[in-house]
C-alpha cells in the first residue's frame, strides 16, 4: 500500500475546523485507518506539492445520520463517575474490547439518548490537503 505524507485541514463546509495538521505532517499508509476511507481518496486523487482543496457532499463524506445510531441508554448503563450532560462524549467498551464513541442527545428522566453516528454525519465538508511525501 502506499505511504504518505500529508498536510491537512478538515472542516464543515461553512468553514468551522473540524481537524488539521498543519503543524505537524500526518504519516500514514492507505487503509491503516488514520484517515476515513473518504479523505484517503481525496489523497489518491491529489498532485504532489499542490495544496488543493476537496469540497464532499454528505453522501460524498460520512453519509446521513441514522436513526438508529441514536440509542436510548439507561443512567444505570453509564459508570458512576461519568458526567451526564448534553453534548458530552462518551465512550463504551464491548465484552471484546471494541470502543464505540457517541455524543449525548438528550436527557430526559433515566433516559439518555446518545448519539452514535460519525461526528460528521449529515454535514458537507470541506478537506485541504498537500501531499509532502508519497512512496
């Protein structure tokens, strides 16, 4: 696979910044998983040295939001020491060690509703990239 070395801005399509590195490259090899397969083909499809810019639809990026990534969990579901409030992440492990990473939605009485869809889901955006490196 091939291996790259990339600068990068990430952002909703009305501007606000979602992920860069500017500061520092990111290093990665395609299908390693430090970049959704969406923005990897934005990378393939870039010239060396040229900064260009890549502006994704939805369905382009990381699709809709789906209704049934919205979970209504137990409060007893949370640890105790977890803080409960909207819009907090929160992170549960599988019995076999897979993380899910969701954003709480609502709270109403013991019902949470935590929100397991991509951060980025239902949102056009807009990726920068200029490649440094491609081997």
């Amino acid at each position: 696979m091939a291996k790259y070395k990339i600068l990068y801005k990430l952002s909703h399509a009305n501007g606000a910044l979602v992920d860069e590195s500017w500061d520092e490259p990111l290093e990665f090899e395609l299908g390693d998983g430090q970049l959704d397969s969406c923005l990897e083909s934005c990378v393939i499809d870039a010239q060396v040295g040229k900064l260009q810019t890549f502006l994704l639809s939805t369905s382009e990026a990381f699709g809709s939001e789906l209704e049934e990534a919205f979970q209504i969990m137990k409060r007893s579901d949370f640890p105790l020491t977890m803080p409960i409030e909207l819009d907090a992440v929160v992170e549960f492990k599988t019995p076999i060690g897979d993380s899910y990473v969701g954003c709480i939605d609502k709270i109403e009485g013991d019902g949470i509703t935590v929100n397991f869809n991509h951060s980025l889901a239902g949102s056009d955006v807009s990726f920068q990239v200029k490649i440094l490196q491609k081997q």
